[in-house]
C-alpha cells in the first residue's frame, strides 16, 4: 500500500522528485567530439565517435 498524497509533505514531495530527476540525468554526458548529449559508453549517434575516434562511419563522411 502507498502512502495518500494527503499524508504526504509537499517538501518530502519534491525532495523525493528532485533525487528522481537526478537519477535519470545521469544516464547522459556530452560528447567530447560535437558536443551532443549521448548515452555514456555509447557510440554517439551524432558523430559516430567514440573514445576519440570514428567508429561508425557516417553518410556524409563515406561519401567523401
Ligand atoms: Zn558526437
């Protein structure tokens, strides 16, 4: 059973909101080559770079 609303503090509300938007911003960073905000430990979807290199060749870079 949860706890009513009613019952609840407006504070412990959003105390427990703000750990909660925490907690899902960390499951992004920026990418160091362009910036974008991308998944860590993950290819960037922007660029294709990863540890500082490309690893998934883009569209652009292929024609080229
Ligand atoms: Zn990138």
């Amino acid at each position: 059973m949860g706890v009513a609303p009613s019952k609840r503090s407006k504070a412990r509300t959003r105390r427990k909101r703000t750990a909660w938007s925490k907690l899902t911003a960390a499951g992004t960073m920026e990418c160091p080559q362009c910036h974008e905000v991308k998944l860590p430990h993950r290819v960037c979807p922007s660029c294709g770079y990863y540890k500082g290199r490309e690893v998934v060749a883009k569209k652009v870079a292929a024609a080229e």
